[in-house]
C-alpha cells in the first residue's frame, strides 16, 4: 500500500467515540483523555492504526517527574531511564528512572540532576549506560548507590551555546559496527546568513560555520568504555542530526530537519543514507535540487550534494527513527519507525515505513501527505517519498479529549510494545496491540 494513500486516509480518520475523563487538570491544554485500557495502561483517546492502541503510562504535573522527557532507556528488570531536557537553557536537565508499583503507580527516582539539555541514553558495545548532553557524552551506573557520583565524562568540548546561539544545541549517537561514536554536531544557524541575509563565506566561498558543524563526527573506540577525544568528520552538510540510526548492516540513516523558511509548504525534511565524506547540502541547498534563498546557485552547486533517498513532509521535524524487531508486532518487523515531532499541520505521527535488506526506506513517486485536520498535499513532481503507513493517523488536537502528539524518542520494549515520549505534553505513551 502506498504511503500517501495511507496517510492521507489516516488524515481523515474519526476519532473512536469513547467516554473520557481528564488526566491532569492542572494542564488541561496539554492533558490526555483517558477511556478503558491498551495493553494494562489506560487508553488515549488517539485513533490508531487498525489493530494498534495508544496508551498513557504516565502524564506530569507536579514536581515529581521529568519536565520534558526525550530519551528512553529499558533497564533490564523492567524500570525505565528516561532522559529530561528540563528546558532550553542549560544546567535544568536530569536523568530519571522510572519504576512502576504493583498497582500500576508509577514512581519516579532521580539520578541525576543539573545536566545541559541531555537526550540521547543507549547502552555502549561494553555494556555501560551513555547518555549525550548539550556539550559532552556522559556515561553513569544506574544501579550504583550514589548514580550522581558515577558520571564520567567520555567525550567533552562538544559545540555548546557559545557555538549554537540555543539553535541547534542538542547532541546524538549511535555506535557504530566497531563501537565507535557517531556524533551529531548541529548547525549553529539557520542558513548561515548574517543580519543582512548574505552568506557568511570563507575564503573559498563556502559556509564559515560548516567547519566545525553542521555534521556528524566519529569518535574511534578506545575499548573498555574509553573513545578518542579527537573526531574526524564522517559525513556534514547536515543541519540538524537528532534522528540517527545504524541498521544491522551497517547502514546509517540521518533524517534532516530542513531550515525554516516562513511557508508551510516548503522545504520538505528528508532521509539521508550517510557516507563516509558525504556532503548532504546544507546550508545551500534543500529539496533535492533547490538553491537556498541567500545563495546563489553558483554557490550552492545542488548538483554536487549528496541527494536524499526521499523526501519527507515540510516540517515534519523527524527527530527519532528506530527498526523494529519486537514480538508484539510481527507486521511491523524489519519497518523503520519515525517520530515527526514538529509543530506545524504534518507532524505529531508516528510512521512506519517499508525498507530494503540494508535498511534503506523504500519509496514511491508521485506520492501524497496528509495534513491536520483533514486533507492531503503532493510531493514535489518526481521526487521520492518514504514507502508506508501511519501508526498515529488520528494525533491531532481535539478539544478536551488530547493534544497534539509531540513524539519524541521511541523504543522497543521487552515485551515488543512501543513507548515513546511527548515532551510538550510531559508525558510517557505506548503502543500495544488492541482488544479485538
């Protein structure tokens, strides 16, 4: 089944007709609705894909808990690491964990406070807990006495706000294959414009900024919990790299928040396969052939970029994409999932999307993508769209009932369920399969 036709249907779903009560009244803006159960939690009134429930673990609204929960992290006894970016200035995040009581209660338990914008958490190739902040990747045991005491610093003097004027601050990683880290380094700008909105150049006429950022570095591995201090670029005209994923053959995929110009409508955000020494446009070109405004295209030379294997909807902000190889979901297998974060009409889906034996998306041409409330919108003409289906077709706002969806990090549970976050709505979902 096509993608477009898929989401575009999804787009005009119903919402399922159900009795709700609010979750959290003290943020009723933000609150989920909650109606009979998905999977042991209760159930959001989201409309899903046929088969599928969305679930609310838990939503905050007092002190306990994280403020903007990103990354997930399942421990092996159950219990959750749950990274919190705690707000766009550094020093307020924290990394929780949570535990849930015989009576379904969640209880949260900090481990680690006073963190820049932390995100990322993944176990490393020895085991070990790493989670990336603004400016370094950290490494802590969860299971120690004292978790705060056991941070370490394993790479430091990542680019900060002294770089990113808050623009692009957040760091990610995969390991790759041999255990190195992959690192994202985001652009400090939008364009790469000064005030005057000419390119900032340097001697050779290219961004001044795209030196030092604007990639992804590799960081070789040491051994034994140590990486090298010192990176070299492994792929850059990158904007923005939140969204890495390395398949089991070895490909890593890169999904780009595109720069933001005013229209609704353009540039589309994309999927890159990264290279080695691969240049993927930014910040001349976008689309797969389309100067940036402030370039001219005797600078941009779109013709010499790296091209996107697809497209993805305009602002979509995909900020998380994982395979999923879970129980719960055998249709599901192999597809790599997406979260499109962003905050414009395309986003708050989940999607699921078809990919080749190298974990390459597979596409379609002339394919079509749907927009809140209701309605669909064309790729551009010849330019390939991701292979799919929506998991979340129903996310939009709907007054008194839900938000919506912010969806951030997702990650496979033991038990093949999907939890994911909503950082705008301070809240822990998960996707299960529905009663029949």
């Amino acid at each position: 089944m096509m993608f477009s036709k898929v989401l575009a249907a999804g787009a005009l779903a119903a919402a399922m007709v159900v009795k709700t009560v609010p979750v959290e009244a003290a943020e009723p803006a933000r609150a989920y609705a909650v109606s009979g159960e998905c999977g042991g939690v209760a159930a959001t009134t989201v409309a899903m894909a046929p088969g599928l429930c969305l679930g609310l673990v838990w939503q905050g609204a007092g002190a306990d808990g994280p403020r903007m929960p990103r990354g997930l992290l399942q421990l092996a006894e159950g219990d959750w690491l749950v990274t919190d970016l705690g707000g766009w200035d550094a020093g307020k995040g924290a990394v929780w964990r949570l535990s849930t009581a015989n009576d379904g209660a969640v209880r949260w338990r900090r481990l680690a406070r006073g963190l820049s914008m932390p995100h990322t958490v993944a176990r490393g190739p020895d085991g070990r807990v790493y989670v990336s902040e603004m400016n370094r990747i950290l490494t802590l045991d969860p299971e120690a006495a004292d978790p705060a005491a056991s941070v370490r610093t394993v790479i430091g003097d990542l680019p900060d706000n002294r770089l990113h004027d808050n623009r692009h601050p957040l760091s990610s990683f995969v390991f790759d294959g041999n255990g190195d880290l992959l690192v994202n380094v985001g652009a400090p700008s939008d364009r790469c414009l000064d005030e005057a909105g000419r390119p900032k150049t340097d001697a050779r006429g290219g961004c001044v900024e795209s030196a030092a950022t604007a990639q992804v570095r590799r960081h070789a591995y040491l051994g034994n919990g140590r990486w090298a201090e010192e990176s070299t670029v492994f792929a850059s005209g990158l904007r923005n790299s939140i969204a890495l994923v390395r398949h089991s053959s070895g490909t890593v995929l890169q999904a780009e928040n595109s720069v933001d110009l005013p229209t609704a409508e353009h540039p589309f955000d994309e999927v890159n396969v990264l290279r080695q020494g691969g240049h993927y446009g930014w910040p001349y070109c976008v689309d797969l052939a389309t100067p940036l405004p402030g370039w001219p295209a005797r600078q941009a030379r779109c013709g010499e970029r790296d091209r996107p294997v697809a497209l993805l909807p305009p602002h979509a902000a995909p900020l998380d994409m994982i395979y999923y190889e879970g129980v719960m979901f055998p249709e599901l297998r192999g597809r790599l999932l997406m979260t499109w974060h962003g905050y414009r009409r395309t986003a708050g889906r989940i999607t699921a999307v078809e990919t080749d034996e190298r974990g390459a998306p597979l596409t379609d041409i002339g394919g079509r993508y749907a927009i809140y409330p209701r309605g669909s919108l064309a790729y551009p003409a010849g330019a390939p769209s991701v292979k799919g289906k929506v998991l979340t077709p129903g996310w939009d706002r709907v007054a008194g009932r839900q938000p919506r969806g912010s969806p951030v990090v997702m990650a496979v549970a033991a038990d093949g369920s999907i939890w994911v976050t909503d950082d705008r709505s301070r809240a822990i979902l998960r996707i299960a399969r529905s009663q029949p």
